[in-house]
C-alpha cells in the first residue's frame, strides 16, 4: 500500500484561510427526489396510520408482515436480549449506563421563583416531556451506546414514555441494541424505520402514540423527515458526519494520536480527522504513525478514503493559534492532547465535547466517560450544545401580579400597549389600575 | 351589530374530543410557489450577497438604493429616537427593559465540574453565541417591545453582536423600534426584510456579517426561509399564531375576562381565544360583556373575524377538567383567573406561561412583567419553552482522565466498541490501558 496522501495546511500560507473553509466545507442536500419520496411517505402515514406504515416496511425493508401489532417486540424480548448478553458485555453496558445517568443528573433543571416587595411572584416551573421518540438506524450504523446516549437523558428528565423505532431490514436484529434499550428502560419498541417510522411518531398511528420529540440519527431520508416534522413535533439537530479535532503540543506518542484519529475515520468515508500542532516534527511523525498502523486496521478501506478525502494535518505558529483554529472550526470532538489542557480550555468558545490531556482518547466519551457522545457536528458547536437532560424538558413562565403590582405595572403596560396600537392590550391592564 | 356566534362547547357532549382537535387544528402550509421564491432569493443571496439583497430590498420595499450601506442604520440615528420619545413612553419602555433584564439575570446557565476518587474530572462549559440575528417585522406588526425580548436574553446571555434586521417599506421607519434597539444594545441595524434579510444572516454578504442563530418573528415568507436555513445557523421556534386559554373559576369581573380575550384576538384575525369555566352562567356573562364591549373595540374588526372563527367558550365539570382540557391544549398563555391559582399550577403540565390570579393581565406579561413574551404557540408548549438566556447559550462537555481512570474506562470502553465492531475505537482506548 503506497503511503496515504493527505492535506497539509501551514496557517503562514497566504490562501490558509480559504483552504481551511474549503476543507471544512460541507453540505448536505436532500435533492428535490428524496424530498418528494419523502413527502409521499409523511401524507400517507398521516392520512393512513398503520397501514401506510405496514406497506412502506414490508417494501423497504423485505419484510412480510400484517399488522403494526408483529412489528411490535416485547418487553419480554428486550430484557431476554438482556439477559442473554456475555457477562462481559452486560458488566460494560451497566458500568457505562450508571456513568452516563451519573453526569446527566447532574443536567436536571429546576424550577424557581422569587417575590418582589409588593408580593409580586415571578419564576419559570420546568417539567418533562410527555413522551419521546427515538429512533435507532439499522444495519450497520445500528450502535447500542447510542440507544443508552439518546434514552438515558429522556430518563432523567423524567420523561413518562419512551417509544424506540429501528427497521430490521429482512428481519435483522441487533442483539446488544435490544439489550440497550432494556437496560435505558425504553418503554415501547416497533421495527420500523426509515421517513414512515418518523411519520408514525410524529403523527401518530391507530398503534404508534404520537409523540413530543424525536430524537436519534439517521440516513438522508430520516434527516428530510424529521426536518419536515419539525413544529409539529420537536426534533434534535439534524447531524452531519462525525469529526474530530486534535490539538497536540507534539509530546504525546504519535502512535496514540494516529489511532485517535482513526477513530473518528472508521465511521464513515465523510468523517473529518485533523490535527494541528505547532511541531512540524511531529506531524510528520503521526503521518509515518498512519502510515504504519492503516494496513492493520479492519476497517481500512473505509479510514483511507476519510483521510484522504477529509483529513488534515495542520501546522500552526503556537497554540494561541491553534486556539483560533480551533474556535474557526467549532469541531465535534476536541482533543487537547497537551501537557496542561486546562490552560487552555478558556479559550475555546466553541467545540462539542472537550478531551482534556493525553490519556483522554475520545472513545473513551463515546461509550463511557459520562457526557453524551450525540453532539454538534459541523461546525454547529457554534450554536448547539451535546443532547442533554435540557433537551427532554420545557420551561414555562410563573407571572402571579399582587394588587399593588398589577396597578403600577398596568401603567406600564398601558403606555407600551398604546405605542403599539394595541388597546384591547391597554385596556385589560388598565382595568387593574386601582382607582383613587 | 349582531351578536357574535362563538363556538361554545361542553366536555359533557359525546364528540368533545374531536370538536377540541377541530377547534385547536393549524397548519401553517409554506406551499410550493413560496418555497420557489424563497429558494430562488436564498439561492441569489448566497452567491451574489450584498447586490441581490439590494436588489430584492429595492423591488420588494419599493426603494431606491444603490448599496447596501445605504440600507444600514447609524447608532447615532438608534439613540436619536430613543433621546426623541416622548418623557412617559421613554420611562415605561426602560422600566419594561429593566424588569426584562431582572428575570433573564436568573436564566443565565453557569459552568461546572465535579472531580471522581481517581482524580478524573468532569463538566460543563457554558458559553454565549458569538453573534446573533434578530429579524424585527415592519409594518403594522413591528413592535418595540419584541425588540426588548429578542434582543435583551441575547444580552444577558453575553452574545458579543447582535445583528437586527427590520425592513421599511417605502421608507417607513417605526422610531419606537429604533428607540427599543437602542435601548436594548442592538449592534447593528440593516434595513432589510423578508427572506433576503434571513439569507443575508445566515450566509453573510459583503456588509453583513454572518450570525451563528437568527430569531424573531415574521412573515410566511421569512418563516419558509429560516427552516431552509436551519442547520447552517440556529433559529428559534416558528411562531403560529397568539392564543390564550383563560381558565376563570367564576368570580373574575366578565368585563376582565372579556378584555383578557380581546387582547389576544386583536392581535390578528388568525388569534385564539379560549375561555374554559364549570360555571354555565359566568360563561354567559362574559359572552354579554363581549357583545358589549366589541362596538367600543378600536380594532372590533379584527377581533370579530377572530372570535367567530377560532374562540370557544368550553364549559367543564370542574377544576380538574379544566387542567385536563389545559394540558389537551398546551396554550401559548394560561390565565388562571381564580381564588388559589398556586394549587393548580402544580397540574398543568404544558403552557409556555401561566398568568395567576384575577390581577395577573395576560397583557402585563406581553409588556413588562419580566418574562419573555416569545412563547411556544400551537401546542408546541409540548416540548418547547419561552425564547430565554439558554437559546443564546451552549454548552460544552469537560472531560479529563486520570491515567487511573483512562485505565480502567479504557476497559469498558474497548468491550463496547469492538461489540459495535469499531476497532480503531477499541485500539484508541486500550493504548491508554495500563501494562502491569
């Protein structure tokens, strides 16, 4: 295998500025095709329930069933899944489990309220969601420890129902997905998947409740769906391929920073890997590192083309300005891989999740660190924050006027209210304006 | 006048639930000839920035312009209005501000961390957007006080520049908007609207600076266009239209009661108002003070339109219905005009914010009571909160690993990544296993 070729940046190049827009650049665009297919699926699901949904999985996913009751599993089949799981695998899930429910607690709101001098009460009461819906992709992008990253926050929020979707083309299961979702305690599972899936959880069926929110990844026809759905129900963000960011002061062994950015590479072709260091040196040593380890990784074929075709290796002045490059970026996964991280967490304004020293490997947080592992992609660390409890909870408004209050401020009120042209508004406050 | 004909229903009727989902049924349909334009004008904006904003603010605002620094508004023109309003409107709009920034002041999320017994640490970062758009509406619907909301939670929050955008069509300026703006900390003013002011936000053009998360209200137009852009920016949720649920024991003056339900209905002709009451003869009463007071109302034609064809006036068994009926609903505003308003709060689940007590005017809420008047609308209180300091927030997850704690997540972790088959995954964390 001839060595790897993949992007050098120096940020002293006159055009870095616009290489690095151009490497970070992404796109994803539902074509006027997948829109139209997926609007289809959305009107017949609304207008049709459970028989739309029941069509559309027995042609997609091979399958050759009757009714929405068979692509229901049990309880009793989720826990068996459970049950049946090697020792070492249960023990890994429940050790990671109880470290992700740990820090999400942690996340919990609560509502509050305070009193003025005239007895005036304001606050903000924070309740859960009724009812969530996650869906769970199938095949091979089908991962346990998102089950437990996507219920465990609903869980602690307190959300009453938790309804999981994952198609089962050809009637596929996944074993440890099943046992995930036991051990998360979702409450509901149908194998379905796919625009109809979202369509069933939106809208509702004769069998599928209607829910809240959906959350959860998935391919380019559940992106389109979901970004359909979105007022009708709640969505998460809509997630671009996964990245990471390497900063290293180039004192970390380069074979451990190699396999880090390989991590992220092995998801998929459209995953982003880049290191910036201000060690030249060193960066041609994780590239001999690469170079070295590729051959013995299993899935090879698909980290060559994410390195090639994403990666970058980026050589910059000192780490103020890998600072710079860091916050331009917004990446998913930040990894400062230095000798005193907290001296620098300060100044990133923008990442994901921040892995704090050389022993922090961001698989670690995907699995079991505690921090979910569904985060910003794409540069939206800008203005979104990792799933957490916050987003399985809403907030409302606590206005309780006393007598005294609401004739001073209906004063108030009443001037504003006129300055809009809006009296109906004026004249209900001005009905609590004691009279002298 | 005639009497107005509004919908009364009882929860005792057999076809109660389907006459509320018929009552309650909105859709706000961006049709295909919308999507078109507002496609075509993202699309032009994208590619050619300042001039196609020129262009389209020109033909759609019927000015006359030759750049867009022409379209900019000076600070020094923003403290000209606010030094220019008159003494009475000047002190209700700063109080207003002041009581707005009070209560924000408690939302402001704040960073933290915990440390395990091995020494791993874990957190919590918490940090402001660095720049946002606020899209203000011209004409009749542009309104001071939504400045003061949009614009002061971004404020509190610490967001670096806010952007405003607020067309003026034939060159008609609102000095009440630009008073609000200034008083608010506004950056920036472009007098730019519709769905070219969303795409210079969100792609930023020669003179407008690109915004990390657009909010604010407006047309279909502008709602089509930040769904388009979502994902490459934030946005807020899109708004439906105003309703309010008035919940009255039976006690409240009618005449209140009747206002309450004007305020929202003259807001526009698609407004709901909805009165829910045990008591028969109180429901009465108000319909009388509502046949009363219309002939006096300045905006009687909106509010006819509006209560003929989307108010009710429910009658319910009791209390506990009504906190049933409440949750069905979900309302933008709840006003619980009854004796003890704090022993029903604990049953309402949904309700973007609760007005408490007989005092307690929906209308002081919309002005100066110090919550945020940008509220969840159309049942989307379900799973959405008041816009509030979080949306101009995110949040970053802090994780540090001991060389201890390294070694022994990097365990878990290496079961659970190879159980997904992602090896590169499981390597990366068992390099930091240690070797005994």
């Amino acid at each position: 295998m001839s060595d790897l070729s993949i992007t050098r940046l120096d940020s002293q190049q006159d055009d870095f500025a616009a290489e690095l827009d151009r490497l970070l650049a992404w796109e994803s665009v539902s074509d006027g095709k997948v829109n139209q297919i997926v609007d289809e699926i959305l009107g017949r699901v609304k207008a049709e329930g459970d028989a739309a949904v029941v069509e559309y999985t027995n042609r997609f996913d091979r399958l050759q069933v009757e009714s929405m009751a068979e692509l229901e599993m049990s309880q009793e089949r989720l826990h068996n899944a459970l049950d049946n799981l090697p020792a070492e695998q249960r023990q890994a899930l429940e050790t990671a489990a109880e470290r992700v429910r740990g820090y999400h607690e942690r996340q919990k709101g609560e509502s509050w309220q305070y009193s003025e001098a005239d007895g005036t009460m304001l606050g903000q009461k924070v309740t859960p969601m009724d009812r969530v819906g996650l869906y769970v992709p199938g095949g091979k992008a089908s991962y346990p420890s998102s089950v437990l990253m996507n219920a465990m926050p609903a869980k602690v929020a307190g959300v009453a129902e938790i309804i999981m979707v994952v198609p089962t083309p050809d009637g596929e299961v996944n074993e440890l997905v099943l046992a995930a979702a036991a051990l998360a305690g979702v409450d509901r599972v149908f194998c379905v998947g796919g625009a109809q899936a979202v369509a069933a959880l939106a809208y509702g069926t004769e069998t599928v409740p209607k829910v809240d929110k959906i959350v959860g990844p998935g391919n380019i026809f559940v992106a389109t769906a979901k970004r359909a759905v979105f007022g009708a129900v709640g969505i998460d963000m809509i997630a671009g391929p996964s990245e990471i960011l390497v900063v290293c002061d180039g004192k970390t062994d380069p074979d451990w920073i190699a396999m880090d950015l390989f991590s992220q590479a092995e998801h998929d072709e459209d995953a982003q890997s880049i290191l910036v260091s201000p060690d030249a040196d060193f960066i041609s040593a994780v590239e001999a590192s690469i170079n070295k380890l590729l051959p013995t990784m299993e899935r090879k074929s698909i980290i060559d083309v994410s390195l090639r075709e994403r990666a970058a290796l980026i050589k910059v002045k000192d780490m103020d300005e890998a600072m710079e490059v860091t916050n331009r970026i917004a990446p998913e996964h930040l990894e400062l891989s230095v000798e005193d991280p907290e001296s620098l967490v300060p100044k990133v304004r923008h990442a994901g999740a921040i892995f704090m020293g050389r022993y922090t490997a961001e698989a670690l947080g995907d699995y079991c660190a505690g921090p979910n592992h569904v985060l910003p992609t794409s540069g939206t660390a800008r203005f979104s924050s990792p799933l957490g409890v916050y987003d399985f909870q809403k907030r409302s408004s606590l206005i309780m006027f006393s007598a005294e209050g609401a004739s001073e401020m209906g004063k108030v009120a009443s001037v504003l209210a006129r300055g809009e042209s809006l009296t109906a508004h004026a004249r209900s406050a001005e009905y609590r304006i004691k009279k002298d």
